[in-house]
C-alpha cells in the first residue's frame, strides 16, 4: 500500500520535474533568437556608427580643402588690394 502511494508520488514528481524542464528549455531557447537578434541589431549600428565616421572624416577633409581655397584666395586678393589678411 505504501509502497503504491510511493510511486504514485514519485510519477507526479517526475511529471512536474519534466514539465519544469521543458519550460527552462523553452526560456533557453527564447534568449537564444534574443541574443542572435541583438547580435544582428547591433552589428548593424556598428556598420552605421562606422558609415558615419567616415562621412565625417571626409567632411573634414573637405573642409580643410575649402579654408585653404579660401586662404589662397584671399591671399591673392589681398595683395592685389593690399590690406590686411585674415585667417579662415
């Protein structure tokens, strides 16, 4: 008698134990596809901040050409009207 209470007891242990562990497997894979998205969201920001960067290193550079123009420029000008130059 006790002996069947036992394993009525031990089944409906193990049946929760196995329900607990399907979930935690579920839980498991659902941070899996989680971390994966972010993996892929971030690599995209990364590529972004990287695109950016380099639109500003090459604004820069742009800029620098241009205030040199200007300088040539006004250095040229000035001679010719002969006042005082001033810096870009």
């Amino acid at each position: 008698m006790a002996s069947d209470e036992l394993k009525i007891a031990l089944e409906v242990v193990k049946e929760k134990f196995d329900t607990v562990m399907e979930g935690i497997n579920m839980v498991r894979e659902a941070l899996e596809r989680h971390v994966q998205k972010n993996d892929e969201q971030f690599k995209k920001i990364d590529m972004g901040f990287l695109e950016v960067r380099k639109d500003i290193r090459e604004m820069r550079e742009d800029i620098r050409g241009r205030r040199q123009d200007l300088n040539d420029h006004r250095d040229n000008t000035e001679l010719h009207a002969g006042g005082r130059r001033k810096k870009a």
